[in-house]
C-alpha cells in the first residue's frame, strides 16, 4: 500500500520532469546543477514565463546564481523583510 506522501513524492517528482522538459525548465535545472542552489527572485515570474527564463540565463551567462534579494542595498533588504518595499 503506497502511502500519501508517497504518492504526494512521486506526483512532485512527475511534475519536476515535465517541466524540465520545457525551455524555461530546462535552463531552471542548468542553474541547479551549475550553482547547486534555486534560482531567487522577488518579483513574480510565470515559472514557464520568458521573463523569467531570461533573468536565470543572465544569471548563468554572468557565471552567478540568480539571487535578487541579495542585490538589494542593506536598505532596500530591511523595507522588504518588513513588507513595505512595493517592486515593479
């Protein structure tokens, strides 16, 4: 018998093939396994998005993992932690 958070590993698992069989997925994965760490963003992205896709191949093409909270100034860091920095 195969018990929920199996089935809950195994839908993930699916659902982490699929999408990186896609172009955005697949340049998601090249910044994993290149940087060993997730992409960061503070914006919101279609994950499928060409936005998105973008902003992680610069990351790449700059040799860096995408990390846009760590690119805020120690000013900006404090207004977003607090909720009150509104990005565009």
């Amino acid at each position: 018998m195969t018990s929920k958070h199996e089935k809950i590993k195994a839908m993930q698992e699916k659902r982490n093939r699929e999408y990186y069989t896609t172009q955005t997925g697949a340049v998601y994965r090249r910044h994993l396994d290149e940087f060993g760490v997730k992409p960061v963003t503070l914006a919101w992205y279609d994950p499928r998005g060409s936005e998105y896709r973008k902003a992680i191949q610069r990351a790449l093409k700059e040799g860096k993992p995408l990390n846009e909270y760590e690119a805020l100034s120690a000013q900006d860091k404090k207004e977003f932690d607090a909720g009150k920095l509104m990005l565009d």
